[in-house]
C-alpha cells in the first residue's frame, strides 16, 4: 500500500455527500480498514445547489462514523486530487457502483493521474446491496418514504435532519 512521506498510509474519499448514504458508509468501513487514516473529504462545488451545507454534511458524515478511529472529515473546495496532495497523502479511494459510474471514474482516474502522477486511485465496489443507491435516489424518494424504507438507504442518523430539510 502506498505511504506518505511520514511513512502512513493515508487515503482520502472524497465526494458531496448530500446526503451521505448506506453505500457511501460502506466503503468508508471498507476503506478505513484498508489505511492508517482515512480522510473524507466533503467536497464544495459551488455551481451546484447542495441539499446540506457542507458543515452540515461533515457533521453528518462524522457522526456515522463516528465508531470508526481512523477517519477524519474535512471540508475542500477545488479539485479532488489537489486536497489528496493537500492532505500529505498519494491514494484516492473512490466508491463505484457497477453500471452507473465506472465511465466517468475511469476518465476523472486518468486525468487526476496527469494533473499528479503521484496519487494512486483505488475503487471500491459498493456491495451489491446497495449498488443502485445515490444522494439523488435519496432525495427523489425522502418525501414519499417512510422512515423505515429510507433506512434501507441511508443511516438512521440521516433521517431526521433529512426530514427538516425538506420540510
């Protein structure tokens, strides 16, 4: 596994979590187990109109994963691969789901391999159960779920700020 230069294997997750899902909390399980620290990076893009702002988001994200030890939530603006090298570490986890994302991560793979060579990218598939499960999905289908169906898809902690939000 690929080191930094204090000799951690550190890896970074980055993505908008908005909301954070029970695929998204699958491969920061998954991929913690995998480093020494890793990073989660909720990311700004400010020509898209967020459901959460971004302190809401790594609240949200820090408080699923909060049994987890080695993971850390920061907040970036910028490009993904930038914040890697930003954080001192040289691995992208990125989380994929089979049909939906392998074109467009095999692309954002090869350029942020030109933009810094030295950041590595790893995928992890998102376990079968939860393959079809996106932020947008979530938002689609919050107003007519029960709360019992949307924790099928996201974290129970995800639900009552979900709920307020739409409101």
């Amino acid at each position: 596994m690929v080191k930094n230069d204090l000799g951690e294997r550190v890896a970074v997750y980055t993505g908008s979590f908005d909301p954070i899902t029970l695929g998204h909390l699958n491969v920061i399980e998954r991929g913690s187990r995998l480093v020494d620290k890793l990073i989660v990076g909720i990311g700004v893009n400010v020509e898209k109109q967020s459901l959460f702002s971004p302190t809401e988001r790594s609240d949200l994200v820090r408080e699923v994963s909060r049994h987890l030890p080695n993971v850390e939530v920061k907040v970036f603006q910028g490009l993904a691969v930038s914040f890697v090298h930003q954080s001192r570490a040289r691995l992208m986890l990125r989380g994929i789901r089979p049909l939906t994302d392998i074109a467009a991560e095999f692309t954002m793979m090869l350029a942020n391999r030109e933009l810094d060579p030295d950041v590595e990218t790893v995928f992890l598939m998102a376990d079968q159960s939860l393959a079809h499960v996106s932020s947008s999905l979530i938002k689609q289908i919050a107003p007519l779920a029960t709360d019992e169906m949307l924790a099928k898809f996201i974290p129970r902690e995800i639900i009552a700020p979900l709920r307020e939000k739409l409101k």
